[in-house]
C-alpha cells in the first residue's frame, strides 16, 4: 500500500511537470503577430531557417515523448506494480520532458535573436497571458498548437476513460 501510494505522488508529479516553456510560447512566425512587428524578409528567412532547423528534432523528441507518456500509462495502469518498471519508466519520461523542454527554449533563444530590441518587446506585449501551452500533442515543429485529431488532450477525460457529464442547460429567461 505504501509503494502505491509512493508510486502515485511520482505520477501525479510527473503528469503535471510539462515541458517548461518561456511564458506564452507558441508560433508566433505563423501566426498575425509575426505580420504586426513589421519584420524585413532577412528576418522572416532566418526564423524560418531556425523553425526548419528544429522541426524534426522537435517532432523526434514529442515523438519519444509521447511514447513514453504512453509507457507510464501502461505501467501505471498494470493490475500489478512493478517498481522497477514504474522507475524506469518515470525516468524516461521526465528525460524525454526535460529534451523537448531544452530543445525549445534553445529554438526560442535562437529567434529571439533575430529580433531587434524594439520587436521583441513588441511580441512581448502581443503574447497570450497565463501559462505557456502544454506542449504536447503540438503539430509538427509548431508547439503548443494541439493534440492530433486521434488523441485527447491532457485535461480531456477521466480516468477509466469516463467523460464528465454536460453542464445543465441554463433556465429559461423569464419574460
């Protein structure tokens, strides 16, 4: 019972560190923002160049990632702990996390330095407010654009696969 509930903290642990990301990143180069800083075609080149550069680590990495979010679910989901399995498997995960989490911020350090001083601050005032997006799921080199059509989102579902019940419908207005 105590390795259960040991193996428990971890996972809650492990499911909820999600790839540490700079405030609000998401691909900005595709998206109106990029239009709005007014970049010189120099600029949007070498964003693409960086973009191109990092997609199929990117897409390796979530790739891996994925795959080991899968492995935990298997070993947690087993009728029987292993802990050496339940280890090994957090381990792989959390490396995959801390992989794609450096691989994004060296990509996002690499296009910061395409800005001038004055874009930057610029985008800055332009990113979504609160967390960074999940990156899971994210298309191919664009993170923290969704999940694939055939997979559910981190916060879509329960487990065992039940869905919460749809909210009530409002009460009629009264006239």
């Amino acid at each position: 019972m105590k390795r259960l509930a040991v193996l428990m903290t971890l996972a809650a642990a492990v499911s909820f560190a999600q790839p540490a990301a700079p405030r609000g990143l998401f691909a900005w180069w595709d998206s109106p923002i990029a239009r709005d800083l007014n970049l010189k075609e120099e600029q949007n080149q070498q964003i693409r160049e960086v973009v191109r550069g990092y997609r199929n680590k990117l897409i390796d990495q979530r790739s891996a990632m994925e795959k080991a979010e899968g492995d935990f679910g298997d070993v947690f989901n087993d009728e029987k702990i292993d802990q050496r399995k339940a280890n090994d498997a957090v381990e792989r995960l959390a490396t995959t996390r801390a992989d794609m989490s450096r691989t994004v911020s060296q990509m996002s350090l690499k296009l910061r330095t395409i800005l001038t001083a004055e874009q930057w601050h610029e985008l800055q005032k332009r990113m979504p407010k609160g967390p960074a997006p999940a990156m899971n799921g994210a298309g191919p080199g664009r993170p923290g654009q969704g999940p694939p059509p055939d997979r559910p989102r981190r916060d879509q579902g329960r487990p065992g696969g039940q869905q919460p019940p749809p909210p009530p419908p409002p009460p009629p207005a009264e006239e």
